[in-house]
C-alpha cells in the first residue's frame, strides 16, 4: 500500500492545537462573556502557530484543517479567525474555506444571528450558499400589536443590552415635534456613573419604530420589555 506523503515539519501543530482554538474561537466570539484574559491571548493562543503558518501557509491551513473539523463547534471558529489573523484577509486554499464554512455552520445552528458576523463573513455566506442565513418571524401588525401609547414628550424604558452596570439602556420618547426617537443611555465610561444620552433611531409611528428596532437586534438582548418582544423576529441564540 504506498504511503502518503508526510506533513511539511513547518505545518506539524502543537499536540494541544485544538483546545487552544477552541479557546480562541470562545474568546473571539464573545471577549466579555468568554472570561478569558485579553492580554494573554496573543501569547498564548496565537503566537505559537506563527512561525508555523508563515512557513508553509498552505501546510499549516491543511493540517489545522484535519485538526479542528472533527473537533467541530468554538474550535472551527477560532481556526478561521487563527488563518485571518496570521495569513491575512487575502489568503485563500479549499480547506481554510472548509473550516470556514464549518465554522459559520455552527453559528447559524445556534441560532446567531448575522449581526454578530464580519462583513467579510456576511460576503462569505452568501458567495457560497444561495439561501438566508436564518429566517425570523415578521413583525406583528398594527392589528396584532400590542404597543401602549406615548404622550408627547414622554420617555419609556423599553431594552437593557446586558447585565453589566455600565450597560446601555434603551429608551422610546416622543418627539414634541411629532415622531418618535429611540434614545441610548450610555455610561460616559469606565468607573464614571454618569451617562450620556444619543438618538439612534427614529419613526413616524411607534410601530414602525419597534419594528426598527427589532430587526436592529434580531435576537433578544439582556432584557426587553413585553411590548417590544414580539417585534425581534429570532429567538434567543443557543450559544
């Protein structure tokens, strides 16, 4: 039986090659939320397959290939964003496209939405597959909703982005001019606990202005006031 032919030395990764891409993969999608050290990441996640992906880049996109899509799942993630990140935007072979691929696979199957996609991401999926990445439900009617009126001038709190104290919060007020405007409560930073107020969205009806919302979000954030809910067309993503 004649043999393959053996790997590049250069493309040879380290044996716990997978754990740290699925480390990494944790840490790209969600920084924050993944509780790993940002100023260890480089070091200890990236750093080491340097020298091997410039070497022979084509080696090293094959072998981290055969390495991460039967592991599957964060670890394909964090491989497409290894090869990005050490080979550059413009780096293209058929396997780095096949965990790519996988790895966007996996998202969608959870139920992430594409606005926590790259642009580069987005252009991907759709040069590869000739279907929506997911489909929510519409957006009720004026029949069908249930939105409580506003005065003029009133202001009601109608989203909280996350849990964290310094977190944005959402408010609808009605213009005095007419309209309505989705105004953001920001912390000024850090520490600081004033905040700092911007529009960031505006309509002629309530209505269409929680319809403007929700497909901002397509999922939903932290906390989401009833009325709102009915307007973000996808459930709650499974990552």
């Amino acid at each position: 039986m004649p043999q393959l032919p053996r790997m590049p030395r250069s493309a040879r990764l380290p044996a716990d090659a997978v754990p740290r891409m699925e480390k990494f993969g944790r840490f790209e999608f969600d920084p924050v939320g993944s509780d790993i050290d940002a100023s260890d990441v480089w070091a200890e996640l990236q750093q080491p397959f340097l020298e091997l992906a410039q070497a022979d880049p084509h080696g090293f996109a094959r072998a981290l290939a055969d390495a991460v899509l039967p592991a599957g799942g964060f670890a394909l993630f964090g491989a497409a964003r290894t090869v990005w990140n050490l080979l550059g935007s413009d780096f293209t072979s058929s396997t780095y496209d096949a965990v790519r691929m996988g790895a966007l696979e996996f998202l969608r199957a959870n139920g992430v939405p594409d606005s926590r996609l790259s642009a580069d991401d987005r252009r991907f999926w759709q040069r590869h597959r000739d279907e929506p990445w997911l489909v929510g439900r519409p957006a009720p009617t004026l029949e069908e909703a249930r939105v409580t009126p506003l005065a003029p001038g009133e202001t009601r709190r109608i989203a909280r982005m996350t849990a964290a104290p310094e977190s944005n919060v959402l408010y609808v007020r009605a213009a005095p001019g007419g309209g309505f405007v989705a105004v953001v409560d920001a912390p000024a930073g850090e520490g600081d606990p004033t905040c700092s107020q911007f529009d960031w969205s505006a309509a002629e009806t309530l209505h269409g202005l929680y319809t403007r919302i929700g497909e901002a979000f397509q999922t939903p954030v932290h906390w989401v006031a009833d009325e709102l809910l009915p307007f973000i067309p996808l459930p709650p993503a499974r990552l």
